[in-house]
C-alpha cells in the first residue's frame, strides 16, 4: 500500500480537518469494500487517547469508532474505573473496517502489518493535534501499531510506560512527556470465557489510568 500520508493535510489546525481529509483516503485497499472511513472522536483537549484496533461491523455502518458491543462494553469500564468521558479521545489504529464475506456476512479480520503502516500517518496526525497527557492502548494491534511488533499486552499491561521511547518510530510522534499504558481490547472481554473476571482486570487497568491523568 502507498500508505496515508499523501491524503494527511500538511498543516492541519484541528480535528475537524482531519476527518473530512479521512473519508477520502485511499492509502491501503481497506476502503475499497468498508463502508467508510471511521475516524476517531472526542474532546479536542482530551487528557486520554484510546487507540482500538480497526472498527467493526456497526462502526463501519454509523461512522463512529466503539459504538458497537465492545464500545459499549468499554463505556461501562471507564465509567468504573472513574475516567470522566468527557476528558477522551478514541480512535483506531486502522481506520477502516477490514473484513471477510462468509455467507453474505461481514467477518471481521484483523489488520495486517502493512495496513497498520499504512493508517499510521492518521493515527500520528491525531496525537500531534491532541497532546495527550496518556495513551490507553487497546489490545495487541494498537500495541504493535505503536510500540513495534515485539509488543506483548499479557506482558506490559496495567503498567504506566513513557513514551515515545519506546515507541518504534520515536521521531513521528511529536509529543513530549506523555505517557502509555496497555491493557486487553474490550472484544477480547467479550470473547473471554470468564467474562467477570477479564472485565475485572481491564476495569483495574483502567483505573491506573485515571489515577495516572487525576
Ligand atoms: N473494536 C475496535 O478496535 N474499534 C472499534 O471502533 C470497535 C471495535
Ligand atoms: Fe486510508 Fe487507513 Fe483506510 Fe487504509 S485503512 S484506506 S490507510 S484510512
């Protein structure tokens, strides 16, 4: 794929130019069968960014990332880990919806390496407006779309990282003295066979957070 780059405005001033400049994008086959283009959403000024992995099924037709089963699954977790909704952002590490047509239905697939490369310039356009003071990384794609392909959640979860340096590219992600904590996608909760107990430990990871931005 030729990537997303040449679709990112040079100089953007806000969000609201970001998206519009989204929808047309064409960087990775993705769009080709998608919908369209989901982009992130949230306060402008948000203290949290949420990177997801791609949207699903019911995003991919509304427009807005986490407004499906695991979005409202991840809103009933922040809202008890204490994190104010109206301090966030989220956002995907790929902006379109891949999936498979089995039977006439859509079956979601993950994104390869190359559409992460690929979506990456959005997802850096995104941090460079926000400045976040922390970025909640939401299960194994977004962790490898930022922190490399050696990333592990089951190994770095619920721990406060810095950033960037860790992050693989460093050097395009333009924010200083912002932090990163990792912890399980909401979809894996639901997919969990002890689902209390999985719940449990995203909720736990997500109030290191609130406490880390309190
Ligand atoms: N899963 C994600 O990673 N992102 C969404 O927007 C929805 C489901
Ligand atoms: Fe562009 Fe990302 Fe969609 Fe690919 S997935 S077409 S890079 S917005």
């Amino acid at each position: 794929p030729i990537g997303a780059q040449q679709w990112v405005p040079p100089h953007p001033r806000s969000i609201d130019e970001l998206k519009p400049a989204a929808a047309d994008c064409h960087g990775c086959e993705l769009y080709e069968n998608a919908t369209q283009t989901v982009f992130g959403r949230g306060a402008p000024h948000a203290k949290i960014v949420f990177v997801g992995e791609q949207p699903g099924d019911v995003e991919d037709r509304h427009g807005l990332p986490f407004v499906g089963p695991a979005g409202r699954l991840l809103r009933d977790a922040v809202d008890d880990a204490g994190i104010d909704p109206a301090e966030l952002y989220i956002t995907n590490a790929v902006k379109h919806f891949r999936f498979e047509l089995r039977g006439g239905r859509r079956i979601h697939q993950n994104p390869g390496p190359a559409h992460i490369t690929a979506c990456r310039p959005w997802l850096v356009s995104e941090f460079s407006l926000l400045k976040p003071k922390l970025v909640v990384i939401l299960g194994a794609t977004a962790g490898k779309a930022l922190l490399g392909p050696s990333f592990r959640v089951t190994r770095s979860r619920g721990q406060l990282m810095p950033w960037p340096a860790s992050a693989q590219h460093p050097e395009d992600f333009p924010v200083a003295e912002i932090q990163a904590i990792a912890t399980i996608h909401p979809s894996a909760v639901l997919r969990a066979d002890d689902r209390e107990t999985a719940y449990r430990g995203l909720v736990d990871d997500l109030r290191v957070a609130a406490a880390a931005v309190a």
